[in-house]
C-alpha cells in the first residue's frame, strides 16, 4: 500500500499564503473551483481544504496527519495536538494575529470588570468565556458570523476581534481595551502520525522546506568582484558581510564575494560595496535559506 500524508490546506484567510509558502517549499498546489481536494505534485500526500476553524479537531482525530493553522483555533477548539513549527505567513507586516476585546470609542467600558452583566459578540466564545472567568467576570457571549465590528455598535456591548495593525478598528471606531491571545500560524500534527516514523520524516521534511522558504523571503543573495588588496576593508568596514563565499577570479589579484544578508539594508549596502571597491555587483532573490 502506497504510503500517504493528509495535510490540511486552511481554507480562507490563509488560503492563497500557505499554497504559496507552500510552492516556494517545493510543493505545487492546485485547487479546482469544483473541488475541495486539491491536488499536488508529490505522490506522497494528499491535500485537503479544511476552514482554519476546523483543520485543529480533524489533525486531532486522526483525518489528517498534519494541517496548518491559526494558534488561535488549536486553542479555540481545546485540540490535543503536536506544534511541529511557528510560521509567519504575512510578509508585509511579520506581526501575529491579535485577538483583542473592543468597544465604541465612546463607550463607558474602560476594562474587562466594567463588562459585568453585558454581552459580547465573537467568533472564539471559548476563549473569551475562559479570558472572562480569569478575570472573575459574568457576561453573555454570542456567536458572531461576521461583521463583528459593525454589531459593536448597536447590538452588543463590546465584541472580541482579531487584527494584525488594528486599522479596521480604528476605521470602525473602536477602542481596543485589551488583549486575550497572540496568534501565528502553526504546522501541527496528529500524535499518532508524529510516532510513526515514516509520516514524521516527511511532516519534518515539510516543515524543513517551509522554513526555509519564510527565511528567504526576507533576505537576499549579494554577488561582486573585488581587488583583493581591497577585500579586508570591505569585510571590515560591511559587518554584513562576515563570513562570505570568497573565490578567486581568472584575472589575477581579483575575487569574488557572495553572501546573503537582510533586504531591507541592501539600498544602504550597495553604494556602501562600490565605493570599498567592489564591481559587477549583482543582487538576486532566494527560494530557500536553510540553516
């Protein structure tokens, strides 16, 4: 019998990040829109669109071997399950998801004990009941099936909401009055399926590849020729290129330098890299960095 790993895609929100993380790690996703079982080019899994919601109970009763998901819904759900690895999917902020309590801008509430005897709207009444008997508070808690910050409003007396900059609530008029759980996205696994040892190497494979496809996203490969008589001031003087690939050039009294640093100090580096001498110098993106 043909060996096989069932890996839940997370449908929504995470969706369009993880087939894409998941194409930089090697693994080409396809999803037909008469479909939920997408298919991949590996002979060796399986792929299954599941709502982030849910992805946490089905890795837990053993459907699928490994998913990506929300922290926030493993501990939602209350899912027995192994963390296998954190990813940060969201490359144009790299902030978690924050689950926060809000109210109206002018609302009288200023901290969860004001929130005795009222009501609260929110997609994770797990979490919130558990945040409210922390705090020693009694309060009714709705399930919200969206546009959550509109009922905050008129219909409840403040709603439990996720954002990652906080400019949805701003643009709602909300006022944020604390936070209940920090989320990442997390590749997790059935206990089961991390014992045996065949789906354990390739979940940790997978984990391996996505890994290494997050570090290249925020880095670049740097190549150039240089003088060599030129090379211990550049290393000096460019902490960034410490322990570089060094190789000798075909014309004499010459090397090549490659490294790989962080992109956001590549337009303050390369005019930094000519004037130490450095030519022919040539920046190019990454797949993977793997550690």
């Amino acid at each position: 019998m043909d060996k096989k790993l069932k890996f839940g895609l997370p449908k929504g929100s995470l969706q369009d990040a993880t087939i894409e993380k998941m194409a930089k790690a090697g693994f080409n996703i396809s999803i037909s829109s008469r479909s939920y079982i997408p298919t991949v080019d590996d002979d060796e899994m399986e792929i299954r669109l599941i709502r982030a919601q849910e992805i946490s109970r089905y890795v837990e009763y053993g459907y699928l071997d490994c998913g990506i998901t929300g922290h926030d819904w493993v501990v939602e759900n209350g899912s027995h399950v192994h963390e296998v690895g954190e990813f940060l999917f969201s490359k144009a902020t790299r902030r978690p998801a924050r689950w926060v309590l809000c109210v109206p801008e002018k609302s009288p509430i200023k901290s969860v004990k004001d929130l005795e005897g009222k009501r609260i709207a929110t997609e994770v009444v797990n979490l919130t009941k558990k945040y409210l008997r922390k705090n020693g508070v009694k309060a009714e808690v709705e399930f919200s099936w969206g546009a959550t910050e509109v009922k905050a409003h008129e219909l409840v007396d403040a709603i439990v909401e996720v954002t990652e900059t906080g400019s949805s609530l701003r643009a709602n008029n909300l006022r944020i009055v604390d936070e209940l759980l920090v989320s990442t996205p997390r590749l997790i696994a059935n206990h089961n399926s991390w014992k045996d040892a065949w789906k354990r190497k390739k979940i940790e494979t997978l984990a391996l590849l996505l890994k290494g496809a997050l570090e290249a996203e925020a880095k670049v490969g740097l190549k150039m020729n240089i003088a060599e008589k030129n090379l211990a001031t550049l290393l000096r003087e460019l902490p960034a290129l410490r322990n570089p690939t060094i190789s000798s050039l075909s014309q004499k009294g010459w090397v090549a330098v490659e490294t790989i640093i962080d992109e956001k100090v590549v337009r303050e580096l390369i005019p930094q890299l000519k004037a130490a001498g450095a030519e022919g110098i040539i920046e190019y993106p990454l797949n993977k960095v793997v550690y």
